[in-house]
C-alpha cells in the first residue's frame, strides 16, 4: 500500500518543492496519460493555483518555453483544491492507456517524470505562444528511473480497446482493471487532420483553390473525405493510396507518411474508433478494419510498396507535430492531432486541413478550435475520460485534485473555468450549462456523455 507520511511531507515542504527529485509524497500528484489535452489540462491547473491565491510555474522537458512537452510539473505557491498537494507532474509519453498502466508496480508499464530539482532547469521566463501567460523552466532533465503514477487522463474510454488493460493482475501490478473508477470529464475534444506544408499546399492546387499557398483561413483550407482517411490509414496495403500520393491529386509516385501514435495512445484508438469501428463494428456482422503500423515500433518508420508509403510510431501528439513540420517543403507528411494545437498561421508550416468539407481550425494564432463541433457541423470528437486507481494508487487528495482538474475543464470561463481550445462542454454537465446561454463553450451534442461511449453516435441532446 502506498502510504504518504506526515514525516515525508514536511521534508519536501521544507526543502521546497523546485528543490527536489521527484519522490511521492504528500504534497504532490503524479498523473500519466493523454497527451491531446496536456494544454487544457494545463490550463484547468493554472485556474486551480490562481483561484487559491497561489503563484504557477511550469517545469518542463525540452528547450520550448512556447509549447509543452511529454514530461511537465506544475508547481503552485500553494495548495491546490484546499489540499496539501502544491505540484502536479504530467508525463504523456505513450498517451492515454498509460493513466491506467503507469499505475502499476510493474517498472515496465510505468512513464518517467521530470526531474524539477533547480540545478536541472533553467532559469524562469515568460512563456509564449502556448505557454503565453505562464512562468516556464525549461530545459529540466527526465528522472532516470520511472515511478508508478496516481491517475489522470484519457481521450477515450478504454472499452475499444480493452484488450490493452485486461493484461493487469493483482500479482504483478497491484490492481486489476475492476479496481479501476472511470468518471467522465464532461468535456469533449476535438480532432483533425494535421499534413506538412508541402502537403496542404500541394492540396490546395489540387483542389484549385483560389489563396496564397499556404493561407490556413478556413475559406483557403483544403478537404479530405473520411472514406480517403479509412483508406490511407488502413492495413490494406494494396489501396491506391498507398501506392503514391496520386490517389490523393498530388505528385504522381511521390511518398505519403503516416505519423501515427503508438497503440496506447487515445488518440490513435480515436482514430481507430471514428474512422475504423475499432471495437465497435464486433459481434456477428462485424466490420471492423484492422489499422496500419501496429507493429511499428515507437521513434521508428516502417516502408511499404517500395517506399510509396511510411508509418511512423509517435509517443506523443508533440512528436507527431515535429514529423509534420520536419516534412516541410519538401514531404507528404499526414496525422491525426487534438484540436487544442494551433497550427502556425503564417504560409509556412505544418496546417490542419478540412474533413469532409468542414474545418476544426480557425486558422489563426488565437482561435478555439471548436465552434463548428459545438455546434454539430464537425463529428470528430471523443468525451475525455479520468481514471483513478484503488486508494493504494489513488489516496483521498490525489483524487481531489484530479476532480478539480476535470471540473475546472467542464466549467465555463464565466463561472473561473479555463478558456479550452479545441475542447467543449457536452450537454449533460454537473454545471447545469446550455448551448443556447454559452453557445462558444457548450454545445447541444455528445456521444455517450454522462456514460463515455466512443462507439455511440453523436446525438443532439438539447
């Protein structure tokens, strides 16, 4: 049993918590899982030390003081949801299952944390660009060993894929999935088609559309259908789209990349979910088609058809950007990215693209990413689950905080919720919100709501 003493506490207080290696203790929580709403996540954080009279600064992996990364602390001059827990560590490395397996005792399945001890990182600044408004240390190293996590977040519930966390037992990790809570987040988050710049440009000349190459306004945004994303992301091997990027309008034998997430990610179980029927399309008539790349292993790539196309294996929806943007000018390059990633609004860069017609970017550096899924002209989305583990992996504070975390995400900006970019608030919420009265931050469709259900239609429910 986890157990986190009085004694434990006191020491990390009075050696201040940037001052020290990560070691579970009272005052901190150490959650694992989704990386597609590690920006939401860190603003329904910020909202938390504010509303508690206290002061955040963010600690992080990497030299970025304008995006996150796979490993994050946040760390308030105070205690957070009238706890003693003043830091929270966020690591997002192989996604969303990983809230329910980095539980384990199992050094395997565990992530690693960041290393906030002050000689690691650099020294604080003004954020940018994503991390605008927060206080950054960057360049903090990574823990050099992993540690079992206290829960956190996942884009879908793991029923699509239950195959993944039927694997835990008692002996070996110290729970099974049965001692798992699932509560719904009451939010949903939006997805879309990320493509290199060579890609969405090369599009808009295909599609003849009439802007400056590379303008990311909605109005200039090109378009592909679902049934070309089921085609492109598939195993069948012999589609024409994977046989050069011709069947897509583009350069006739040119290679197309696929820069996927790894299997315990939410957001490639989305796109397995929206675009496959994975776990969904069962039972006698079934349906179902298998997914391209489940055997690639993460940080490499996999060819096909003499070269005609790749599948990468992305930890994170971080790394799956870098692949987009280092595709630049010159590749076709393709993923599925949460909505609450801006794309650079200048002509150059990675850009979303438009699915089905309908666009979930803005196209700008301040937009929300979210109006046309509030308002069910965009179907692509899937309610975020938290999961939290028996009281040895989850104790009473660490929970607290987790709650507060989802609820400040389910809250509207009116009442201190944070603002949320590409993530919305379903109609049924604990809030008792209305599309009609917040029609930017609610809308009047979901899915399974209060019963997260990935494989459900959406439904109007207002």
């Amino acid at each position: 049993m986890k157990i986190k003493t009085l004694a434990l506490a006191i020491s990390a207080l009075s050696a201040g918590a940037a001052n020290a290696a990560y070691v579970d203790n009272a005052t901190n929580v150490y959650l694992t899982g989704a990386s597609a709403i590690r920006n939401n996540v860190a603003a329904s954080i910020k909202k938390q030390c504010t509303a508690a009279g206290g002061s955040l600064t963010v600690f992080k992996n990497g030299s970025s003081t304008s995006s996150l990364a796979n490993q994050m602390a946040y760390v308030c001059s105070t205690g957070l949801a009238g706890t003693s827990i003043t830091t929270v560590y966020h690591t997002v490395t192989g996604g969303s299952l990983n809230s329910i397996l980095g539980m384990s005792n199992d050094v395997a399945k565990q992530q690693i944390p960041v290393n906030i001890a002050s000689g690691t990182c650099a020294a604080a600044v003004a954020g940018t660009g994503a991390l605008l408004g927060y206080s950054v240390r960057a360049n903090c190293a990574n823990e050099a060993v992993a540690s079992p996590s206290d829960g956190g977040w996942s884009d879908v519930e793991y029923a699509p894929v239950r195959e993944q966390v039927d694997i835990l037992t008692a002996g070996t990790d110290g729970f099974t999935i049965d001692d798992v809570a699932q509560t719904a987040t009451n939010v949903a988050q939006a997805f879309g088609v990320g493509v290199s710049e060579k890609m969405y440009k090369d599009l808009q000349a295909a599609q003849g559309i009439a802007c400056t190459a590379g303008d990311p306004a909605p109005a200039c945004q090109p378009s592909l259908n679902k049934a070309d994303i089921v085609s492109l992301i598939n195993s069948n091997t012999f589609a024409p789209h994977k046989n050069g990027a011709q069947a897509l309008g583009l350069t006739s034998g040119a290679t197309v990349e696929y820069a996927r997430r790894v299997t315990t990610s939410g957001t490639q179980s989305s796109a397995q979910v929206l675009f496959l029927g994975k776990g969904c399309l069962a039972g006698v008539n079934g349906g179902e088609l298998p997914v391209i790349g489940d055997d690639v292993l993460v940080g490499t790539t996999n060819t096909y058809n003499g070269g005609l196309f790749k599948v990468s294996a992305n930890s994170g929806t971080g790394d799956v950007i870098t692949k987009l943007t280092n595709a630049g000018a010159t590749n076709y390059a393709f993923g599925w990215v949460s909505a609450e990633n801006r794309a650079p609004t200048t002509t150059t860069g990675w850009k979303f693209i438009k699915l089905n017609g309908v666009a979930i970017s803005d196209g700008t550096s301040t937009g929300l990413n979210k109006q046309n899924a509030i308002d069910g002209k965009y179907d692509s989305f899937v309610e975020a689950v938290s999961y939290k583990g028996p009281s040895a992996k989850t104790d009473t504070n660490e929970g607290t905080v987790i709650d507060a975390i989802s609820n400040g995400m389910a809250t509207i900006i009116a009442d201190g919720g944070a603002e949320t970019v590409g993530m919305f608030i379903l109609p049924e919420n604990a809030g008792g919100y209305t599309h009609d009265v917040t029609p930017t931050e609610v809308s009047n469709f979901q899915r399974g709501g209060s019963s997260p259900n990935s494989c459900a239609p959406v439904v109007r429910n207002q």
